[in-house]
C-alpha cells in the first residue's frame, strides 16, 4: 500500500470500500490504517462499516485498538458488537469494546442471533483457514465454536448486570 500510494497517490481513491479493506485485513490491518490516516488522513471516513470490519477481523484487534484510541467517540453500535462476537476471538474483542464504552447495551434478542453458521462462514472466507486440511478445520471449528459459548455467556453477564445496574 505504501509503494501504491507513494507512486500512485494521485490516482488512488480513498473510499469506504477501502478504508474497510485495510480494516479488515487480517495480517496488518493497524499498520495499514495508520498509513492510511498518515498519508491521506483528510481522505479516510471511519464510519460504522470500517468499525464492523476491525472488530470482526480475527487478526485486527490491533486494527480495532487503533481506532478505539485514535478516536474515543466512536459510535459502537449493536451491529460492531455483534461484528465482534462473531469474530473467531470474540469475547477479547468484545472485552476491548467495553473496555472504551462501558455503557453499550446490546440486547438478549441481538445475543440469541449470534448465530455459529455465521461465524463459522467467516472463519471458512478467511485466512489462514481457508488452507486448511479437514482435521486442522475440524479442530478450528471447535475452537471458534468454544469462543461463540463464551463470547455469548459473557455478553449475556454484562447485558444482565447493565440491567441490575440501572434498576437500583
């Protein structure tokens, strides 16, 4: 990307398709976003789909730190929580969001459609899974599917603790 825009910057668009790319991208989503806002910062939108993107990228914690610390106010909406869960490292994304806004509420019903088909299809598009032979994918499955239980389970604590909290 750097070589692209260094000989290329001026005829290379900067729109929401690629701001959620570099988001999204699993091996070096942070250091493609900093380059991104460094060299064309004034071009670079961070709306609802690049959060999604970052929060649902199993590589992009770094990604969804990044634009957590870069920009505090962002708006975590249902839709980037659910992003989150589905990633294959759900629960630590979702505990990175909490950890910048205490206050999101998501409800039971948006938990209960967390749904494993949909997290497993995104596991199956990404790589390095994408390579893998049967048994790693039987092994993989399991694994994303433990970290949906307790992604879930924690969601569901801190929706119900949310709720105690606001009732007393």
């Amino acid at each position: 990307m750097a070589l692209l825009l260094k000989q290329r910057g001026d005829e290379v668009k900067i729109t929401e398709e690629v701001v959620q790319a570099a988001a999204g991208n699993w091996d070096s989503g942070k250091e493609v976003m900093t380059l991104l806002l460094e060299q064309r910062g004034d071009e670079v939108k961070i709306t609802e789909k690049v959060v999604r993107a970052a929060a649902c990228n199993p590589g992009g914690e770094g990604a969804l730190q990044f634009l957590l610390e870069r920009n505090p106010a962002l708006p975590i909406t249902e839709e980037v929580v659910r992003a989150a869960a589905c990633n294959p490292r759900g629960k630590d994304a979702v505990e990175l969001l909490l950890n910048f806004h205490s206050c999101i509420s998501i409800s039971e019903d948006a938990i209960a459609l967390i749904d494993e088909d949909e997290v497993w299809t995104g596991v199956l598009e990404s790589p390095p899974f994408c390579f893998y032979d049967a048994m790693l994918m039987k092994e993989a499955r399991e694994g994303v599917l433990r970290n949906l239980k307790e992604t879930k389970s924690f969601l569901k604590a801190k929706t119900v603790g949310a709720k105690e909290s606001n009732v007393r």
